[in-house]
C-alpha cells in the first residue's frame, strides 16, 4: 500500500504581488522531557530572512576566529 503526499503552495504568488524571495515559510516542533516539561517553538521567515541570517552568523564566526587568533598571540 502506497502513501502519496501532495506538496500544496501556500497562494498564488502573482496574485499576492510576492516573488521568491518574499513568500513565508513556516515550522513548528514540540518537545517534551518525561511528563513535566514540554515546550513548543514556532518560526516563520522568509527565504531573504534566511540569507540575512546566514550572513550575520558569518560575520559573527569570523569575528571570533579573529579574536581567538589575536588571544593566542
């Protein structure tokens, strides 16, 4: 028995005006430690918001690298 899964957009993106690079994803995840603790997150970020993060945690990473190397010196 096969199971099949349609992959739905979320609206027509020439109707909306929105390209690419503007049109929003979504993720949510809960977890949950034994019975007591559980908790949820929800995100919602652009493909650009992406890029942006990804380049401020670039700029981030190399600017440690450089004060760890001046550290050592």
């Amino acid at each position: 028995m096969s199971t099949r899964t349609d992959i739905i957009s979320s609206g027509p993106i020439a109707a909306a005006g929105q390209g690419p690079l503007t049109t929003p994803q979504r993720a949510a995840t809960r977890l949950q430690f034994g019975e007591r603790f559980s908790t949820t997150a929800e995100v919602e970020v652009t493909p650009a918001g992406l890029l942006a993060i990804g380049g401020m945690v670039g700029a981030i990473l190399l600017g440690a690298a450089v004060v760890v190397r001046a550290a050592r010196r």
